[in-house]
C-alpha cells in the first residue's frame, strides 16, 4: 500500500451548524475549514497568544470604521486592554468625536442620488450618511478646544489624550478618544494632516495665531521610543492604510537603537486590499518579514474581509474566551497628560531616541 | 432651527460586544452598522422573509465550497429545507462526493512549493490539499455508477439523484449529494462538462459504448417548468459563477410561457467578485432587475464577503432564528428518481415548456 | 565594502513617455518596471515563445468581453491563428451573434435605474445595454436554426461550428463564432446550457420534438483527444470561469491516456479575480502546477487587470510584434463540419479516449 | 414598428486591432467599447479637457508606483506641466529619492523566500527588491540635510521643494522631487510622519535638537489657500489613501473662505480599491459630489485598475495629443523656496485662511 503523502496531515473538518451556537464557537468550527474563514479563525487563537504572551499590542485603524459602527467594538478593545496603544486614521477619531458627542451618522444607501444629498447638506460615505452641519459645528469645538492650550507644538499622542480627556469631561460617553483617555492607552495618528481634526487645528490657528502646531515628528521618535522600551510587541491592522506603517516603521525604528527589538512577535490584519498591485494597505505579512517589521518566527494571520464582518464576530469570541488571558496580562502602563509620556514610570522623549535600552521584563 | 433632512433617518447604531452573543445576536447587532456587516445582517432578515413566504428557494453554489469545508452547511441547508433546489457547479459536487465517500481534504498552505505538491501527487486549492490519486478513484466510482445505468440521455436533474442514491445507499454519511437524495431536493449542474464528475462520465463512455449521456439542454426545459408550476421564486447565490446565471435564466425562460412569472421575489447573494469588470459572477442585484430575473419590488441583497467567513455565522444564526419559520413552510414536494420529475404532484417534463400554467397556489 | 545580494541582479528600468510610442514599445518599455504593468509586459513576451514554439494554443473566454466590445479581438486572433481552439462561456458567443447578426450593444451607464430600464425592454450589462426584444429574435433565430440540424446529439464544437456556418453564410460579417468558421478553429462550450444559446437550443425542441441535443460529455473526451494527438499544448485564458478549468481538465484527462503529455508548456492568464478566496477563476498558475495541468517548467503569468484594458493594449502590440512568428508557425489543421472532427488529417473521436499516441510533430 | 428605446443611443464600437497602433490610437479605439477599458479612454479625454480649461490640477499618488517604475511618468506629467501640484505618500518620494541618488530598486519575485532576503538585508515590495543598506543610507543623507536647515518649522510643501533643490544641485537627475523642483510645482506629503522621510527627520532630530520639525498643519491652510486663489481646479488621482482626502479636503476647506471656490470642475483617479467597503480610497466620484468635494456637473471617471498599466498607457497616449493643449495652458506660476510660497505673485500664507478673493482669473 502506497504511504501517504506528508502534505495530507490535518483533514478538513466541515462547518457543522447548529442552533444556539456562540460566536466563539463558531469560530472555533471555523479552524480546519479554508480560506478567509480559517483565517479569521485563526487570527482568534493568535489574538488570545497575544494577550497570553509578554507584548505590547498595537492596533492599526484606518477605513471608515467609526462611521460604520464599529467604534465602541474598538472602545472595548481599549477600555479591557486587548490592545495598548492605537494608531488611527483621523478620520476614524473624528467620526468617533462625532458620535461622542451626541450626534449620529445613519443609514443610507450607495445607490442615492448625490446631487440631492449634497442639496440638503448630507455626506455620504458609501451606505451611511451624516449631516454637514453637525461635521461644521465638530470642526469648530475642536478649533475651539485647541485654542485652549499653551501654544506650543503638540505631538498627536499628546493633543489626542487631552482632545479625549476633554471629551470624557464634557460627555461622559463612551467612545474610541474617551475609552483611550480613561485607559491612559495613548493614540497616534500620523496622518492628521489628511483629516477633519487636522481641519480643526487649522481653523484655530486661524481664531488664535500659534495655534494649533502638531510634532508629528516627535510621534515617530516617541512611538520608536516605546518599541525600545518594551521590545516585545504585536500588531493588529484593521484595514492598511497609515496605521499600518506607522507600527511596522516604530519597529524598525527602534531596531535600529535597541538590539532586543526583532519585528512583531505576533501579526493579524484585516484588510480588503491584497498584495497583487504593490500597495502597502494589501501587502502580505511574508513581505513585511523581508523588512524585519515582523519577527521571522512570528505567528501571522491576513483575513481578506470587510472589518464590519470580521471584526463583530472576532470581538464577540474573544469577549467570552479571552477573559482568563485578559486577567492576568502584564501590560504597561502609562502616563499621557504631558508633553513626555511615560511607560512602566520611565519618561519617553518625544525629542531623541533612548540609545541605551533596559532588559525587557 | 433648521429642520432635519429626510436622509438622516436611522442612525447608526454601533455594535456592542458582550460575551456569550450567539450568532444571531451577533447578526441583530450588526443590523445598522454599515457596509458588508449591515449586508450580512440584512441577508439573514431576508432570509428569514423568504421561508415565511410562498416561494421556491433556489441555491446557487460556485467556488470550492466543499473542498473548503462548507458542505456540511450547505447538507443542513438542503436537510431542513432552508432551499428547496440546488443549482451547483461540478467541482462541487465533487468534492462533496469526495468527502462522503470517506475520503478527506487537508489543512494546507497557500505558499506551497507546487512542484513538490505534484511529486507527491496532491492537487491544491488555495490553502487546502487533496489526493491526486484518491481523486481519480472517485472518477472510476463515477464512471463504474454511471455505467450501471439505462443506455439514454440523463438531465444533471435525474443523474445527480440517481449519484446521491447510490451514494447514500453505499455509505449513509451526511453530504450534498445525499441530503438531496434524502430530502427530495433537486440539483441542476448546466456545467457538469467542466468539472470532474464529467470527466467521470466521459470515462463511463470508454467502458461501456453508449453510457454517458447527458441532456444538458433538458435541464433548462425542467428548471424552466419548474419555475412555471410555482412562479414565486427566491434566489440564494454563493460565489456567482454558472449557477447565479442558471437560475435566473429559468426565470426569464419561465416567464415566457407563464405571464405569472415575474422575477424572483427575494435574492441575496454571497460573493467575492465586484461589478465593475462586467462580469456575471460579481454582477449587481440591480442590474439582474433591468433583465427582469428579479422583481422590480423584490427585497435584495448583496454581500460582498468570502462565503467561508459569511456563511458560518449566518447558517448558525438562521438554526436558532428559522426554526419557525422551518416549521410552518409551505415547500414543494418533488419526485426526482425518474426521467420526469413531478412537482407538487404534477410531472414536469424535460421536454417541452408548459404553456398552460395553473394558477400558484 | 559588503559584497551586492544575489537578488539584486535586474534594476527596475522606470517607464519613460515619448510622443509617438506604439503599442509594443509601450509594453517594452513595462519590462521592467513592477506589479500587473509588468506582467503584462511579460504576457506579450510568452504569447510571442507560444508562437515560435510549436504548441497548440487554447483560448479561454469568461466575462462579457463580447458585449464589452472585445469581439472584434477575438476574431483577430483566431483568423490570425494565434490561438488555435477557442473555449468560451455561451453569452461571449451569444453576444458575438447579436452583433453579427448587425444589431448592437449600446454604451450605458453603471448608475442607471433598473426599472426604467425594465420598463424599457432594455438590459444591462454594467455600463453596457441592449435590447431584449433583439435577443428574442436571436433566441428564436437560433432555435430555428437547431431545427433545421438533423435529429441527433451534437457536441458544442461539432455544432458552433455549423452555427457558425450559418451566420456566415447569412451574414458575411466579422466575429468571433465566424471567424471560427472561416479558420476552421474548434470553439468548445461546456456551459451551453447556462446561456442564451442554450435557451434557444430549449426552445427547437419546443419548435420540434428531439432537436436541440447536445453532446457535452463528448466535448470532454474529444477536447482530451485533441490534445493526445498534440500533446504539447499552451494556455490563454482570459477572466477564469469554465473555459479556465475546462482548458486545464482536457489536459489533465489527456495525460491518462499519453505519457507525452505533460501539462500545459505556456499560459498566460488575465484576471480579475484574486487567489484568496479558493475559487478556480482566481486560482493562481503556481497551484495549477500542483495538478498537473501545468507542466512545472513552464513559461507562465498572471494579469491581475481587466482584459478591456490590457487585452486592447496586447493584442495591438502582437499584431506588430507577431507577424514573423504568425507567417512560420505549425499549427494545426482542423476539419470541424462533421460528428468527428480531424486534426491534421486523423479523426478525432468523441465516443471514446484515443490510447495509442502518435509521436507529435 | 416598435420605438426604439431611448436608451440605445451610442452602439458599442468593437475595438479593431491594428499594427502600427500608437498609444492615443489604442485608446481612441476603446472609447466605445465597455467596462474600465471605456473609462480609461475617458480619462484621457478628461484630461485634454483639463489642459484645455483654465484649471488648477491636482496630482495624487499613492502606492508603490515610484519603487514600481512610474517615478520618471510622474517626473514627465509634472515636468511638462500636465499637472500643477503634486500631493503625494512619503513612500513615493522617498523611493523617488532613492534612485535619483543613483540607487536601484530590482526586478523581484512575489514568491521569494522572505526570510533569505531578509537575511540577505533585502527588503521586499510585491515583486521588486531594494537593499536596505541603501535605504539606511537614504535616511542619513535626509537627516544630514535636515540638519543644514535653519531651525524652524517647515511646512511639508516647503520642506520639500528645499530637499528636491538639494537634490538636483547635487545630482542633475531626473526624478519626481527634482522635477518638481525645476518645474516649480509645489508637494504636499499629508503623511510624512509615516515614511522613511519622516524617518530621516526623526534621525535629525537626533544629531542637532531642534531640527526635523514639520508644520503639518500650515499645510492644510497653505493648499486651502491656493485653492482660494484659483478656485477652479481639477484632480488626478493614483491610488487613493491621503493624496486623494488630502485634496478633496483643500477644496473643502477652501470653500469656508470663497464662494468662488465649488468642487474640483474635472477628476479623474486610477484606483485598485473598489467603494463597497467603504473606505476613502475606493470611494466613488459620485460619493465626493454629496460632500462638494466635486462640483455637480464635473466631469469626472474612475478606472478601476492598477496604474502600472493604465498609468503608462495613457501618459503615453498624452505625449502625443496634449501637445497643443500644454502649449497654450494657462498655469499657475509659484514661488517655494521660502516659508511663504507665492502663486501668480502673490503671496500663500501657511498661517491664516485668507478670507478675501481676488476673482479668479
């Protein structure tokens, strides 16, 4: 009898449905079937080894996923620490600002007739509208929140802690800015430039000349800093984009001060794009080894889907299977409210990069 | 004030993780968020809209559903009469008969060497193995059934009911093939030729002069008539391909001898491709009215997702939510073991439409 | 000084406009610059080895490029022999005669409304119309043609290739199915029976009792004999769907019965679909190596584009590039007007698999 | 006899291959077939109409095109003024950059082992290599440039046209930042902080304190700015991500501060990313109308494909029939070798909106 071959070592095990089923026992059908399906699976089990293990996880954020709804999935992702630190599109904040305070985006559909939105004064981004108005009176309270501080240059992890510290202050509610605020998990948004919240700063220094400076610069070295600091890491990207360079260049940054960082220990992404036309947002993780933002050894997932599917059923399983691992994580800590953030009680300067790195813990 | 405009009507509603959701509260949470996750939770409400009514429920099934791990889900589709026809590709069918004959498919990988997968004799697809040599020990099943039978031409109708017998009858294990078997559902296969269940019978043709036969061009008569017996009809596509066309062809072809017939009343598909390259697979449901395969009031709906990811979570959230709906369904009754199929009775031939229609019931 | 890698050999040679630049120079000038713009670039270097080698070559069909606009290239490159057996979907057929017969599709718009279109008799092919009452006629047309065959089952090649007689003779005009005719090349359609040609094949048996039969399993097995008289073979397939795999299938089903067979020398592919989500469209040429249908040194690409857009561009470049392959290649020479067909002069069956092979040229 | 509907107007004109065919010849050819071949044609009749109407043009550019070779494409369109104002990733400067130091970018494969390149210090993008020594290189000799600068914020457009100077007095080559530089066509980089660029700014930081700050904000007031000067414009767009909102956002926010100012008037973008998910870079034209980002009756295309194709395709095609139009445009002229950029000789300041318009020419 002819042997088999050691390609063939785990069968396909068929999705079997059944009523009742839980979000994380659907996932858990989903390990030995194909495809994105297996892979969203996956990125389940690598999630929950993230949180086991000794990391800093970061989460990439970019599409309009604050419009649609996934803003206080996020939140959560903050406020229980499933993540440490975020990178966001502003655009993602600023839809989160938005709904913060008190105002809505709705449902829509793609097929509207554009001209007669744009009559009555309504945005639209694919399926889901929201009023001009209510996007102008944002511009302002942020233009107006940013004449408030000292004129001075701010790093967006430092103008973002104290915009959702405003927030929390003036609403109470739940949302991405305010669950990073009251978690002290720092935010950075490298591409603020490109958004409504860059729009706002602008407009205040329009009220307040020397308003509104932004160090984006000092993100970089400050985001560089944190890697070198705790070298550990992992990174989550839910849709490409910025954020998901910006946590690869903070390793490879980092690399190059501190002999204990090695590229991400653990990478999942959600995206749409794919790799075939050479973008970063759809590039592969295999790719990002080349670079060393990812550790060669690392565990790794791409799910090719839409985050508005993915990310519901992800979140929901890990709310029942990552409880244990959540209770006990050693995570770090910081402090946000300064120009100097620090991390585990030490300072992280914004200003140059720390070339003499303490052990790991 | 300035009133609100009548876009901004329902306002988004963000998903709330909580642990323990099953999957239909999964789905329900996701009903007004936006894009691909508002779809899906849309596809399961018009689901539901569909077993409630009077209609026909067509499933249409392309891409390697089977080899991927989702025959099962399709088996309890077929089992509990979520649908009450199948229109497949070949490969399918397949894979499915390939399972059910006690073989397997395995957990591989995308970055396979391929040359050493065809030293070893495995076929890939994607992230999943198969056995070259088991798969041509399934060709001479095919081959040997086939040559067991009644020297004429077959509509894919009657020999897939004739396959899934044998095949239930000689292994008693759960699979499309004898789901449809046992439940009396019929499966149309118009591209049986591309796929290796033909190469099966083309086989069967080398052993036995005269053995076959199909009547490929029958199976449009019967699905046409099929349609005409009850024209209110309902359409679920996985993965566009042969079968998404196939049954709206029937329609168009029905309406043309039943002025009853008016489009399908209800569709949802599943599927990767876009309609922007003009091609059917990933062509809109829109687009499918101007041709009159859908009702111009028709409640629609397209997901644009890998079904390996969609179709878990939303067969798991209909077992909990459809149960009723199961239970008081008015279906039709098929007999399927014979050259003419009857429907509700009444024989519906392969080889003239029926002019005369009697009123629905 | 560090000694260069061994993976930096080729520099990318960025693409500089000219006035004046033709079409080959234009893809000349893509060599070497990255993503689809050189793999293009890449197919217009294999078709031409294609041509100079001595293979058969398959092209395959999928997607409305007949209604799109690209009828008119597929004509060139049959009359021209650079392919030498068409395999199509039935609508780029069905399509090809609606233009043959001098009626028209007609430039559209995406975003246009479904129902005045309905209300309008007017389908819609994304961007694309035409008139369902000109299809009807083609339906009735075709029907009425099917009658006047003898009473017996045809495979698709035996009779597109009289369909495509009788256009010719009516009609005297270009296209696809009459260029076919005129360069007695074989055209196989293995999903007949979900297109608009099968419809009206339904309906000369409606006309007539016992027209309208089709042979598809003969297809298979003289597509599989084809290649066991010429077992070097090379594959074109634009937009994946049943051509793609059916091209692949006949190779594979010719190796039982040839050990000269050895998967395809050559292909090329242009796609739309992507690999990620296991459907055989999107299936990369690496994991047709696996199976066999490729042979594992061949010369092969896949471009992930449109074909509106990168088969204009090709085929313009190979009309000026190809000529002095297209003036000395063997190709072979096809009878088709019978039940048997002959490749170059020996009779091809579709009853039974040739087992004796004759050394290829 | 029947009406013919008004919907069948312009018959699809099937493309006719052709030797010989020049670039514009292709594309003329394809204005009346259907799918993105129509609408790349369209863009290049969009774009003759840019040229020819008094319009300021914006240039977005997004992914890997300049590591893809489309640098001296870009180079070409800003050079001979097709475009007026470049807005662009780091990415695509800093790969720019790179090979105008005389370095290369390599021919690759999407298949390479990524652990033996990065082993090899090679990093990968898709299908094409680069040594990271050399990269590092190019982070040295921005840092060390950065550091020659006087110590004081830099808006991205003036630190750009600074670094493109430096560039071409010390190399002479040709390449988008000393295009640029020549031509005297400002660049906006909204994600700076998200490149390698930024990377070098960082590491100035590092050698002298002070150094590498970017005022990212006066950007956004500096490009509403122009825009409010001349208030007609029109947008090109490669690929989506900020380069694509970043403009859009100038146009808006211009709009505050003139009601001269109206939506872009003309917008062309060639993009992988398809709307249904979504995100800001596949989202349609239309969807920009309800924002005001284009005004109601622009004339505007998308073409969905990836530019290495369709990019040398139709700058090709406009060496040769913009001519004419570039001889006689009337463009704006800049200054932008200070902290406050002139356009038609008057200044643009980066601190204050200006609220007062000059009617537009």
């Amino acid at each position: 009898m002819k042997k088999k071959s050691s390609f063939l070592q785990t069968p396909i095990e068929p999705f079997a449905v059944e009523a009742g089923l839980t979000a994380d026992q659907v996932l858990a059908r989903m390990e030995r079937i194909s495809f994105q399906g297996r892979n969203l699976a996956t990125a389940h089990r690598i999630w929950q080894k993230m949180l086991k293990d000794d990391v800093t996880i970061f989460l990439g954020m970019a599409g309009a996923l604050s419009a649609g709804g996934l803003r206080l999935v996020v939140a959560h992702l903050i406020l229980n620490r499933y993540v440490d630190c975020l990178v966001s599109t502003g655009a993602n904040l600023y839809h989160d600002l938005h709904e913060t305070r008190g105002q809505h985006h709705y449902v829509g559909s793609p097929h509207a007739d554009d001209a007669a939105l744009a009559a009555d004064g309504i945005d639209r981004v694919y399926d889901t509208y929201a009023s001009e108005e209510e996007f102008i009176s944002n511009d302002n309270w942020i233009a107006d929140f940013a004449t408030t501080l000292e004129l001075r240059p701010y790093t967006t992890r430092e103008f973002l802690h104290l915009l959702g510290g405003h927030l929390w202050k003036t609403t109470a509610r739940d949302g991405i800015l305010t669950a990073a605020y009251r978690a002290n998990v720092p935010i950075f948004c490298p591409a603020i430039a490109d958004s409504s919240i860059g729009m706002g700063l602008s407009q205040a220094r329009q009220i307040k000349a020397g308003a509104g400076y932004i160090d984006i610069i000092g993100d970089i070295v400050e985001s560089a800093n944190l890697i070198i600091r705790r070298p550990r890491t992992a990174s989550v990207v839910l849709g490409g984009g910025t954020p998901k360079n910006f946590i690869n260049q903070a390793s490879v940054q980092a690399e190059f001060y501190s002999d204990q960082v090695g590229g991400h220990r653990y990478a999942l992404q959600i995206v749409t794009d794919v790799p075939q036309f050479g973008g970063a947002s759809g590039s592969s993780l295999e790719e990002a080894q080349s670079w060393g933002k990812l550790a060669a050894d690392s565990d790794k997932v791409s799910v090719q889907s839409d985050a508005t599917i993915a990310l519901p059923l992800l979140a929901s399983a890990l709310a029942t299977t990552a409880a244990p691992m959540l209770a006990t994580r050693t995570m770090p800590v910081f402090t946000l409210a300064s120009r100097v953030m620090t991390v585990d009680g030490q300072t992280v300067p914004s200003e140059r990069f720390e070339e003499v790195n303490e052990p790991a813990v």
